[in-house]
C-alpha cells in the first residue's frame, strides 16, 4: 500500500469549491483527507513539498486522437499518454478514427487493454456509424458494455440526418451521450480555411462558418426529438454558440467543448503553414471573442485538446493538401492559462473547471474531483514560471504544432495517476 502526503500548495477544486493553502493525503490509491491528516496515516509516507504551487485535480480530455491501432507510426496510446500526463492530464477520451475504426466491442476491449500499459486513464469513444462511413449505426450497445463512452464519428460527420436520430435514439437508450463533429460537408466543399478576407487574399479555398452552424442546429434540434445527451465537439463559431446557449435555457441536455488554438488564435496569423491548417478553420476575431465571452458566461463546459497527431512528412506537403489538425496536449494548459487567466478574463477556479469537472460531467466520467474519497488523480502546477515550448522535446511521436518556440507563463510540474507520479518537470 503506497501513501503520499502533498504538502503546503494552494488545493483548488472546482467540483466543490475548495481553494486554501492545506496538505493532501493519499493512500493506496484514494485522496483520504484535505486538510487535517487521516486517522493512522502512516509516517513515513512519501511527501512532496508543494509550496508556491496550486494542486488540482487531473485534467480531463475529451478530444484526443491517439491513432492506436493502425497509426501506430504517428502516435500510439503509449506515446500519447505520456503527452497527456506532461500536459496535466489524468483521463484522455479518444476518438474512433483508428484502422479498423472503433465501431465494435473488439476494438474497444483493444484500446482498454492497451491503455493498460500507458500513463494515464484512457476512455475510448465509439463510432457512430460503421466505419464512420453514414451508410449503418454502429454497435452501440456493445461497444457501451466493452468500456466506450461516448460516441462520434468525428471527422467524419454525420450527414444522414435518419441515421443520426436512430443512433441518438439509440445512446440514449444506453444512456450514452453523442459527441459530434459539425460540418455541413456540402457546404465546406473541400475548403482548407475559413471562408473570408484571409481566405480570398491566400487564394485558398474557404469553408463558411454556416457549415458548423447548420449541423450544430439540425443536431439540437435531433436531441430535442430524441432526448440524448448531445455534446458539440470543438465549437468555434458565434453564431453555433448562441444556439447551444438558448438550447440550455431551454433545458435541452447539451454541452460543448472549444480548443485551446481557436480561443488563442484567429485566421488573420495563417500563412502557407500546415501547423495552421485545422478543423473547424481558425476563425475570425469576432468569433474568437464570442468564445472566450462564452466561457466567462459559463456557457462552454470543457477546453478539450483535440490532439492531432500527423508524420512530420504529411504536414509539410502543399497547405491544400496536407491533412487538418496540431498536437496539443503539451501545450493545452498553458495556452489557456495565458489567453483566459493572466488576460483577467475569468477567475483560476473557472478555468480549472474547464479541464476538470466540466469535462468530466459533459460526459458522466468519475473524474475531475479533488476530495476526500476521490481517485487519487492530481496535477502541479505552477502559474507564474516562464518557459518556452520546444516541440524537439515533446514526448509525442508527432512534431506538428503552431506554438514551437512560444514562451508560456504557468506549467505544470507533475502530475499524479492513481497516487503515482506518472510524469514531472525536470
């Protein structure tokens, strides 16, 4: 039996509320008390001096590619475990886009074993449809007994609106929520960026913010029909986050996620660069602007990394050409901290439940809490040190980001699995 005593750091829970200076005690895997120690704690317990620092409870993801099986070459879930917990994070939710696709229970218990080995807890999201191809429901139901959290099709949104509302109606007969990618593919009709001003002086095509805003409505407007719990993946445009606010006042069961990347950036930075090339496309500032107003109005649950690991070769063909998305699980924290915290837009505990019970209540996870009784899951952080990004460095098997070189102000410093230091600085 493993005991841990972390002392002296600034204890910040947002599932509850707590935010003093005390000492935390773990034993065999489970925070035993906050504050005054256990009854026969054992004294010669492991102990971590936290002073000057904040302890949390582990950050939660609920968008990460980790590519395991089938891509084990750009990132595997060993790789992207240790990524996850150098980035504060204790659970990572990832996406069905492997090959063969997670639509059965065979590859969910594959993804569960595997995750055995890594890091960090690792929750498979299923798909939606077979292949992710819209042509059949997938296995719902047993892929919900072998582990799967959620389902989504990802990348690879659902376009056929029958079989949509038959796999809502389905989760949410087994209780499971939907995540869901929102492109009118028709609309964006192979755009690489967003469509405006910066698009027309590129020469690049552009996809419409309607394309997001489309499905996000005909996607409410299912979950009104069917009830299920619905949860918009990497929202980025104004006009889709109005919608899910007036959705929530009128009690529909929705929750939405944004990324670190559209909050800190907008598509007036993108050059000819295929570290800027994501989905949804960086946006205009109005947009940016819209959802940092809507996390301080509490409108946004989660910041979810959506992590994207790409083969360096991939990234550096033509922009038109090389495939969407950046690695952030590294940067996540950090990025977030500098755009939302040290800009005084919200208060630290808001931005901690962004990455903690937020998430972990968006899709019903036993995570995200820091109290007596709760899984010894646990990061360090510092807010105040400098230091800049070396993505060389990164312990991803991917190199595929905008923030190379960037200097952050506030880190993490460890971070605790199971009352086991899985990863610290140094």
């Amino acid at each position: 039996m493993s005991s841990l005593m972390i002392e002296n750091g600034r204890v910040v829970d947002p599932a509850t509320g707590f935010d003093a200076v005390a000492n935390v005690y773990v034993e065999n895997r489970t925070v035993m008390a906050i504050g005054e120690a256990p009854p026969n704690f054992p004294p010669d317990a492991t102990r971590i001096n936290a002073a000057g620092l904040v302890v949390a409870p582990g950050f939660v993801d609920l968008h990460a590619h980790l590519r395991e099986p089938g891509f084990d070459h750009v990132e595997s879930i060993e790789t992207g475990s240790l990524a996850a917990a150098a980035g504060g994070f204790t659970t990572v939710c990832c996406m069905p886009d492997t090959k063969p696709v997670n639509d059965n229970a065979a590859i969910t218990r594959y993804i569960i074993e595997r995750a055995r080995e890594g890091s960090v807890h690792v929750r498979p999201v299923g798909a939606i449809s077979k292949g992710m191809l819209n042509e059949e429901v997938a296995a719902i139901g047993t892929m919900r007994e072998a582990g799967a959290v959620a389902i989504s099709d990802d990348g690879s949104p659902v376009m056929n609106a029958r079989l949509m509302r038959r796999a809502m109606q389905l989760a949410r007969d087994f209780g499971m929520p939907v995540m869901t990618d929102c492109e009118d593919q028709s609309l964006a009709g192979g755009g690489v960026v967003h469509e405006g001003l910066t698009s027309t002086r590129m020469g690049l095509r552009g996809i419409p913010a309607l394309a997001e805003d489309v499905i996000t409505l005909r996607n409410l407007q299912l979950a009104r029909d069917t009830g299920v719990n619905l949860h918009i993946s990497h929202l980025s445009t104004a006009r889709s986050l109005r919608w899910v606010k007036d959705a929530r006042e009128q009690g529909l069961p929705v929750t939405c996620e944004v990324t670190p990347h559209h909050l800190a950036l907008t598509d007036e930075i993108l050059q000819y660069d295929g570290n800027h090339k994501v989905k949804p496309p960086l946006r205009p500032p109005p947009d940016r602007d819209a959802l940092r107003q809507g996390i301080a109005e509490g409108w946004i649950d989660a910041i979810a990394t959506d992590h994207q690991p790409h083969a360096g070769s991939d990234k550096m063909q033509e922009f038109d050409r090389c495939p969407f998305g950046i690695q952030g699980l590294e940067t996540a924290f950090a990025l977030s901290l500098e755009t939302l915290y040290h800009n005084h837009l919200i208060p630290l505990t808001r931005l901690l439940s962004l990455f903690t019970i937020g998430p972990a209540k968006a899709l019903g996870l036993a995570c995200g809490r820091l109290e007596a009784g709760s899984r010894a899951d646990i990061v360090l952080l510092n807010l105040d040190s400098w230091w800049q990004y070396d993505v060389n460095q990164s312990l991803s098997k991917s190199k595929n980001t905008p923030f190379h070189g960037r200097y952050f102000q506030g880190r993490v410093v460890m971070t605790i699995v199971d009352g086991k230091t899985v990863w610290q600085l140094g």
